[in-house]
C-alpha cells in the first residue's frame, strides 16, 4: 500500500472518529438536559404532594372537614402559577380536571384528550411514586405543537393525579446550536 494511501486511510479513520465522539458528545449532552429537567419536575410534584399530605393531615385529625382541606389544596395549587408554569390536578380515576389554568376546564374531563392523557399518566405511574409523560402541547403564541414533559405524582388520599409540564423545545434548541 502506497504512503499516500495510508495517509489518507488514518486520515479518514481519524474523521470518522471524531464525527462519532462528536455525536456521541452531543447524544449525552441532550440526555443530561432532560434528565435535569425530569428531576426538576419530579421534585416539584414531589413538593406538591407533600402539601397535600399537610392537609389531609389536617383533615384526619378533624380540623378540617374532607371538603374544606381539598378546596384549600385546590386553592393553593391553583396559585402556584406564573405564565405558562403551573400545576395542574385531576381525578386519577375519573380525568375530571381539578385545577387547571384555564377556568373553562375544571370541573370536567377535557374533550380533546382529558381520557387519553389520563391513561397516559396511569401507565406512567404503574408502579412508580412518581412518573413522567412526553406528549405533545400547543404552546400560547405558537401554532405547532411542542413537546412538554410531565411529571405526575398520584395523591392516594382523595384519588388524585398533581403534575407539572414543561415545554422541552428549549432543550432542543440548545442541542442544535451545540451542533453548529
């Protein structure tokens, strides 16, 4: 084999090489991304729960009726908002929504998708405290869809799912112009 051959062999191996760890670089930087932002999550709803947990507290000693603890539950979680960040509740069994930023869905089982995501969010936490759902949301101001991540803890007391989501799309677009 000729000098100039080996030459261009090691040159194209070393190439390679670098385009795969490059790739594999990036792989692991989205990855690390969304493991961050699946440990936020979770420890929100983790929060969340623990709320919960002082009401009904509050409701099993009998300083609040059943009643009185969820609607303060409802109040408060229902409070922790800003923007497009907040905290949703719904029945576990029944999708019916609980809170919910858009007042025309609580009380109900959202036509769209309130059972298909309640089956979602079942599966999720099918033996775990706490689960996450990747799904697809309208973003306000946007017209496509974007990908949200979810974490959901379910609330055995009152047969109740508290989550939070977070649109993704910032993730992948740190991931691509890390590729530029």
């Amino acid at each position: 084999m000729k000098l100039k051959t080996r030459i261009f062999l090691f040159c194209a191996a070393a190439l390679i090489g670098m385009v795969v760890l490059a790739a594999i670089s990036l792989s692991t930087l989205r990855q690390t991304m969304l493991k961050e932002r699946t440990a936020q999550l979770c420890t929100l709803v983790v929060l969340a729960n623990a709320s919960l947990e002082k009401l009904h507290a509050q409701e099993k000693a009998g300083e609040l009726s059943r009643e009185q603890a969820q609607a303060e539950a409802k109040k408060l979680s229902g409070s922790l908002r800003k923007e497009e960040l907040y905290f949703f509740v719904r029945g576990y069994t029944d999708d019916v929504n609980y809170v919910h930023p858009n007042p025309k869905r609580i009380g109900i089982v959202d036509p769209k998708v309130g059972k298909e995501a309640g089956e979602r969010y079942r599966a999720a936490l099918a033996g775990k405290t706490v689960g996450t759902v990747l799904a697809l949301g309208t973003r306000p101001g946007t017209k496509n869809e974007v990908e949200k991540l979810y974490a959901i803890i379910k609330f055995e007391p009152w047969d109740w799912i508290v989550g939070f989501g977070h649109y993704i799309d910032d993730i992948n677009t740190a991931f691509w112009r890390s590729t530029g």
